[in-house]
C-alpha cells in the first residue's frame, strides 16, 4: 500500500485494524472493549516524529529514533489487555518510547490512577514528556510521570505497583525478575514482559506468592537495557 492510502485513514481506522487483528484475536479474544476505547481517545500520529507519521494509522512498529520503535497498536492493545488494568492502579512502564503506550495506558486507569514510565535515553523520554503534556493538557502532571532512568531495576521510589510492564524485550538468561516483582504490590500484582525474540510473559502474584504464570504468543521487541539486562549500555543522550 502506498502513503495515498495512509493519508486517508484516520485514528478510528487504525482501531478498527486492532479490532480485527488475527494474532491478537487467536491470542485474547474476545475483547476488551475498553481497550479499544482507549486506542479511540489516544492519536497515534500526534506522538510520532514527523517523519513517521505518514503511517501513523498502520498498524506496525514505527521509527522514533535512536534506534527505538513505537510498537505497533494491535501489540499495545494486546498488552493492555492482559494486564487487566482497572480504573485507580498504579502502574509502571519500563521503556517509554515516544509517550503512546503510557497515554493508552493513563487512559484506562483515569485521573484517579497513577503511571510512572521511565525511559533509558534522555532525548526519548523529553519527547514522551512532551507529547504527553500535550495530550493530558489539564491533569499531566496528576496522572502520570516520566522519568529518565535505568529502568530495568525498576522505580522503587514510587513503589508498590498493581501492575508493571515492559515495553522492551528481555533476553531470560540476562534478566532476573525478582528484581522487579518485589516493586510490585505485596497482596496483588502483575508482571508483563516480553521476550526480545520469543514470548509474552505474564506473571501473576497474590500475597506475595506466584501464583499463575502465562505465556502467549511469538513477540519481537527492541532489547532492554541497563544493569539487570547486561546489555551492553547506550549512549543516553
């Protein structure tokens, strides 16, 4: 398809290609309906840099720079959905990209909920305090925070979290979970992560045991990085 095509569609379009999404359906069906609000209320296009956002509306992973990506919507979705996110949560995101995922994911706990995202690479997690600022143009600063750090430790100070997801991939051998489980809410709590090349992990806690663990389907996602990854670490500007 070519950018004509692109040009026309609209923010509605780019949900309704969530909707019907075969891997997402085959993986989490049926679906959250409030989810797919979510996606209604957050324009991808206007937390994309410019050069990207001829293909805001498809539902791929789009360039951000640095390397980075934002994920592809149906992906955003997916992971919303199994987080089971409920109005009033707090919440950490571990790689905040340009601010979309962490917009969705604002959306679904409202004002009365609280996300901390925290990004690796400072020019990426200016530009998600900016575009999020933007969008939360009243209550930004009520709802959520982005912090630049290493956030493959997590964020103790503003620990604990009902949930916490990554949204970049872990290589299991370089990757202790503890580190992050034990920032999670002693009586309930979710963790979701994704493998950089293998599978969505979902671990549920309740009173401090886990209690169910669950793997979904084939994931491909940037690498995360930091101490508790032992990648190699980027430059930070």
């Amino acid at each position: 398809m070519n950018s004509d095509y692109f040009n026309k569609m609209g923010n509605e379009d780019l949900v309704d290609l969530v909707r019907v999404n075969p891997k997402y359906l085959a993986q989490k069906a049926p679906r959250d309906e409030r989810v797919l609000a979510a996606l209604q209320e957050v324009d991808r296009k206007d937390f994309l840099p410019a050069e990207s956002r001829v293909l805001a509306y498809y539902d791929a992973p789009l360039d951000i720079g640095k390397d980075q990506t934002c994920s592809e919507p149906s992906t955003v979705a997916f992971m919303e959905d199994v987080l089971e996110l409920e109005e009033g949560m707090s919440v950490l995101e571990i790689g905040a990209g340009c601010g979309y995922h962490a917009a969705v994911t604002s959306h679904l706990i409202g004002p009365q909920g609280y996300l901390t995202s925290i990004e690796y690479i400072y020019t990426l997690a200016e530009m998600a305090r900016r575009n999020l600022k933007r969008h939360f143009i009243y209550d930004c600063d009520k709802r959520l925070e982005v912090v630049c750090g290493d956030g493959s430790v997590g964020y103790a100070a503003n620990a604990p979290y009902d949930r916490i997801y990554l949204a970049c991939g872990v290589r299991l051998d370089r990757f202790d979970a503890n580190i992050l489980t034990r920032q999670l809410n002693p009586e309930k709590g979710i963790l979701l992560f994704p493998e950089k090349e293998g599978r969505m992990r979902r671990l549920t806690f309740q009173a401090g045991v886990l209690t169910e663990t669950t793997n979904y389907g084939e994931t491909f996602f940037v690498p995360l990085v930091g101490v508790n990854s032992h990648n190699p670490p980027l430059l930070r500007n």
